[in-house]
C-alpha cells in the first residue's frame, strides 16, 4: 500500500507500508489452499479417468505427452503448498507474530 507522506503534492515522497502480519499469514494460507486444490482437480481430471480403464491406461503410460503435463502441473502446485507452509513455519520462528 502506498501512502503519501507530506502535505505537498509536488515534493512529497511514497513510502510503502507492508500488510498487517495476520493479512500476510492469511494470505499464504490461502494460496496453499489454491494450490492444492488445483493439484487435487487435475489429478481427477487428468490422471484418474486414464487409470480406470486399461486401454486408456496403457495408451496413456505410453506416450510421454499424455502423462508429462499433468504430472508436472501436480507436482508444482505440491511445491507451492510445501512453500507456503514452509514460509508460514519460517514467519513463526522468525517472530512475524509475536
């Protein structure tokens, strides 16, 4: 957030204000959350319907197009979520709260 400091608008200066600690830890929650329900959708809408039956499955295990993209979209929404609450644990230790 920005805010103004002085009551001159041709020689004031910016300043940016960090969130409130609680707005931040709010906030990575949710982006965690985001993340892994997205990780959790694509696996049930890519990988699931592939696995159930066999010709699909082995159609689908056997061409690297098929499986690469929703195994690395699932992968980098779980890294997401293990950065999300390895910097919520982080901002903890650190004292953000206290």
């Amino acid at each position: 957030m920005l805010i103004r400091e002085g009551k001159d608008d041709r020689t004031s200066q910016w300043s940016v204000k960090s969130l409130p600690p609680e707005m931040v830890e709010a906030s990575i929650r949710r982006v965690g959350i985001i993340a892994a329900v997205y990780a959790f959708t694509f696996f049930m809408m890519s990988i699931v319907p592939a696995m159930i039956d066999p010709i699909a499955r082995g159609h689908f295990l056997s061409e690297i197009e098929d499986w690469l993209p929703p195994v690395v979209s699932i992968v980098t929404a779980l890294l997401v979520v293990l950065a999300m609450r390895a910097d919520t644990i982080l901002n903890v230790k650190d004292g953000l709260h206290g």
